[in-house]
C-alpha cells in the first residue's frame, strides 16, 4: 500500500522527541512495533501465492527439496486441521449461546480485538501506524453499549471512539497524520462496528437462533463454494483478486445459502419460505464480497495471511472476513422478516 509520503512534497519534520519516538517504534499508537517497510518484489507475492492458485486449478504446488508438507486439499488448505479447528470454533459458539448467552458477546469481544491488534500489524508492515490503544479500549466499550443499549449504544461507542482516535494521534506529530487516522477509522469500522450487529442479533430472547442461522448460513457459503469449486471450478470469478474462486464455487455458495435460508426461516422462525431465499442469497453475496474485500487487503500489503492464530485457517481476520459484513446483513434481514 503506497503511503501519503511517497505521493506529496514531505511536511515539516517532527520533533526531536516525535523522531525518537518513531526510531524507537514507540509512539501513542499503542505501542506496535513494526518495521519501516520493505519493499518486496512481486515474485515474492507470486510464489506465496502460487501454490494455492495452482491446487485449486487440480495442479501441484511446489515444495522445498527435503521438507515434508503436510497433506492438502485440491483447495489449497490442510483439510483435516482445518475442519478440526473449524468444528472446534462452532461448539464454542453454540455452547455460549445455550449455556450464558452474555459469553456469546465475551467471545465476539476477544475475538474483535485480536483481529484489532492482527490488522494493525499487518499495516504495520507497510508504515502505517493505526492508533491501537484507543482502537482497543473503545472497541471494547463500543461492544458493551450494544449488548446494553442496542444499536444506538453501538453507534455512540463507535463516534467516541472515532473522535478519539483523532485526538491521541496529535501526540506523534503531522508525520503520516491522516493516513494513520484514516486506517484507524477503517479498522474501526470495518471490525467492532460490523461486529457489534452480531452482539445485536444474540440479544433478543431469541438470539441464539438468530446468530446460528446467521453463522450457519456462512458457513454454507464457504463449503459449498469449496466442494463446487473443487469439482467443479473452471472459470475464474475475480482473477485479478482470486484466482482460486470460480463462478461455479460461487454457484455451489448460492445453493447451500438458500437451502439453509429457507430452512432456518421456515422451521426456526415460521416465516415464508421466499424470505429464507432471500436471505440465503444476500448472505452468499455479501460473504463472498467479504472474502475477496479481504484478499485485496492482504494482496496490497503483500501477505499471505493476517496472521497464523487458527491452524489451517490463518489469523482470526483470515476468518472473520466474511462473517463481519454478513453479520450487519443478517441483523438487518431478520429484523425485518422475522420480528422479534
């Protein structure tokens, strides 16, 4: 990601105490030390991508003389590590929700800001410096005024937190001032703000429902749109993001979303089936444009993956990319088709 510096005549240096601070990759930004960036051939880009792209395409990837991979899928990931940690997250979901919903809302916060501190050093890589430590603190509050206040408690948390971040940045200077707050804002935004509809959606008496069909409905998403692509995936849908999405995984993605919409509107909510339909298919459309969102991401900053938390899957990021966007789709759908 090219930064402000390199597009415009440099401002005024800093102060000596600013300077040192960044020579020691201190500032009030929370205290992320990232490297001054690198800049990285595109044949890097490509060779850590190229394996994936290559075994989704039912070819072979590459690998180091002497050293034992583990066993992957046509799709690029090691399955069985993948479906295990996958199963893993989804009985602790559903464990929280059944047992004390208000943990739902204790594990959606953890992972808000992990994916927080993730984003941030992975921008971090390319010398951008988001202000973390407001990011942290009104994320976490933005989050309880959901769960407390619904939507408008959401709101107001985040406009704090926004005016905020502003304000802590001033302490390091003009140096890079409006690209640190505008990804502080995109951060904000795109991680507690969009997760907090899924804190809204576990409220209600019937909450639990509510985040199951949402979470499920994803989860559609992403294995029918792996086994179709798999199978079937000839035609690339975004090559210029993804090589490794087809439009017949998109298809497979559909399928699966709008049966399992229009099985959760009418067993679960005793709604029409044509809301399930329509439901399934928003999910399918905004899951997927999370995804590819996300790849551009990672794409510009040159990684491969936000982070190795979760075996098989990445960061939390690498997970929540689609899940985020979809939980402001599903909290908008089922409050209007099905009323608490």
């Amino acid at each position: 990601m090219a930064s402000d510096d390199e597009q415009r005549p440099e401002p005024a240096a800093p102060s000596a105490v600013s300077r040192a601070r960044r020579v020691a990759g201190l500032g009030r930004t929370g205290g992320v030390a990232a490297p001054p960036p690198r800049p990285r051939p595109p044949a890097r880009v490509a060779a850590e991508t190229a394996p994936t792209d290559r075994a989704a395409a039912g070819g072979s990837a590459p690998s180091d003389a002497g050293t034992a991979e583990p066993p992957r899928s046509r799709s690029g990931r090691n399955l069985p590590v993948a479906i295990g940690v996958g199963v893993g997250l989804g009985a602790v979901i559903a464990a929280s929700l059944f047992a004390y919903r208000p943990s739902f809302a204790v594990i959606v916060g953890a992972a808000v800001l992990y994916g927080i501190y993730e984003l941030a050093r992975a921008l971090g890589s390319a010398g951008i410096r988001p202000a973390l430590t407001p990011l942290l603190v009104g994320s976490a509050a933005s989050l309880v005024a959901a769960w407390q206040r619904g939507p408008s408690g959401l709101v107001v948390g985040v406009l704090i937190t926004l005016t905020g971040v502003v304000v802590w940045r001033i302490a390091d200077g003009a140096l890079g001032y409006t690209r640190d707050v505008t990804a502080s804002a995109f951060i904000l935004l795109y991680v507690p703000a969009l997760a907090g509809f899924a804190i809204l959606l576990a409220h209600p008496g019937d909450g639990a429902a509510r985040v199951l069909a949402f979470v499920a409905t994803v989860v559609c998403s992403d294995t029918g749109g792996l086994a179709a692509g798999v199978f079937f995936g000839r035609h690339p849908l975004a090559p210029i993001v993804s090589k490794a999405k087809t439009w017949e995984g998109f298809a497979g993605s559909a399928l699966a979303c709008a049966a399992a919409g229009i099985l959760f509107m009418t067993l679960t909510f005793h709604e029409a089936w044509w809301k399930g339909l329509l439901f399934g298919l928003a999910i399918v459309v905004t899951a997927t444009l999370g995804d590819l969102g996300e790849s551009m991401i990672k794409r510009d900053l040159e990684i491969k993956d936000m982070g190795s938390l979760l075996p098989g899957h990445g960061g939390i990021m690498d997970r929540l990319d689609s899940l985020l966007p979809c939980a402001a789709v599903a909290y908008l759908l089922l409050s209007a088709f099905a009323p608490v």
